[in-house]
C-alpha cells in the first residue's frame, strides 16, 4: 500500500532512512518527470531495512530538506524562479511536431538522444514514435530517421556507438507492441518497466539466448 509522503512518520524517537531506486530516477529523468512516471521513496525506520534497500542497489538522497510548515508557514520555503520568456524564440512548429526526414538515412547520433520531453503521449507511446516513425533529438535540436531503419550498416557507417541505449529502446518497444499488455496498462507504464516487461516477453518467446535478436525481432513486429 503506498501512503503519501507527508503523511509517513517514522515511530517515535526512531531516525527514518529514505530511500529510492536509481534506475526509476533516470527513467524519469529520461521523460521529463511527466506526471505518468511516479518517483517512489521508500521510507524504513530500522537498521534491518535499510540494509534491505543498500544491498538491492538503492540509494539515499543526500540532502533531504525537511520544512515544518505546520509552524513556520509558507514563507521560508525555497522557490524557483520561472525562467525569462524568449521573445525571439522561433513561431515556426514545435520540434516534437516536425516530420521524420525522409529518404535514406545520411547521418546518425553519435548516442541515443533520450526520450522526448515535450509533447503529449505516454511513455510507451513515445517508444513507438521512436521505432516507428522518427526520433526527436531535444539535446541537438534535430530529427532523425526512425529507429527500425537503424541497422547495424547504417550504425557503422555514421558512427553510431551507444548499443546500450538502443537495447533498451528496443526491450521497451517489443513490450509496447508484442500484444502481451493490453492498451491501459501500456499507458501507466514506466520506461523501466517497459524494458522489462519487454525482455520478459521476448524470453518467454525465443529463450534467454535464442532468437532473431531485438532489433529483427522488433522488425518483425511492425512489417507483421
């Protein structure tokens, strides 16, 4: 059962220890901290427990901020200043919104551009767009040819290196397009759920080792 934040209080006299799983943070780091992916912070009030958390791999914040706002009010809290608006900024369409180029691919990143912030659609949805229609590099300001025309040619030819990333875009669309997950819970789903729920599914179907390999295996299921 998950209880809201400032609604969990340790037993008294007893010190709580947070903590939270790094792969969860980089995911939705990744998405932009979209409301669709969750951050969860697991609070123990024991030395038992907090070993559980160190030895699976999660982590401590390292400067957790506590406010008593009950007493103090509002007035001491920290803010964010809204960044300045550009008013030069360009009227033309949205990056998010332009088409993939089209003909043969000419050129590639040099590592996976990190999934779409701006925009709508789910995680999933945007792992789609990904593979099948164009990926939209925020970092360079630049779109790029689809995912699925990135075989291992057109990688080795521009020089294209982050294999590790392109692994996980592919985990998580055979998740989102494998037809082993119905419609709503795609939506709810997180990237690192996605590449797990992926690399479940693909198992079950080719074995631990077998198989055409993801990036055909991903083919397949868009030219079925």
């Amino acid at each position: 059962m998950s209880i809201p934040f400032d609604q969990q209080q340790p037993a008294a006299g007893v010190a709580a220890r947070y903590f939270f799983d790094p792969e969860e943070l980089r995911a939705a780091a990744e998405a932009g901290f979209e409301a669709f992916m969750p951050i969860t912070l697991h609070m123990v009030d024991s030395d038992e427990g907090a070993r559980h958390f160190i030895n699976a791999g999660y982590k401590e914040p390292t400067n957790l901020q506590q406010h008593n706002t009950r007493e103090s009010g509002l007035s001491n809290l920290p803010s964010r200043t809204a960044p300045p608006s550009d008013d030069t900024a360009s009227t033309g369409p949205a990056l998010h919104d332009l088409p993939a180029p089209t003909g043969d691919v000419n050129g590639l990143p040099s590592g996976m551009p990190p999934i779409r912030v701006n925009g709508t659609g789910s995680i999933a949805a945007r792992v789609v767009e990904i593979f099948e229609e164009k990926v939209v590099d925020e970092v360079n300001n630049k779109v790029w040819h689809p995912l699925h025309l990135w075989d291992e040619d057109i990688r080795a030819r521009y020089g294209y290196t982050d294999s590790a990333n392109l692994t996980t875009r592919l985990n998580a669309y055979y998740a989102a397009r494998c037809g082993e997950i119905n419609s709503e819970a795609l939506v709810r789903m997180t990237f690192t759920q996605l590449k797990k729920e992926g690399r479940k599914h693909y198992s079950e179907k080719y074995g631990v080792r077998g198989g055409p390999g993801y990036f055909k295996a991903c083919n397949d299921l868009l030219f079925r």
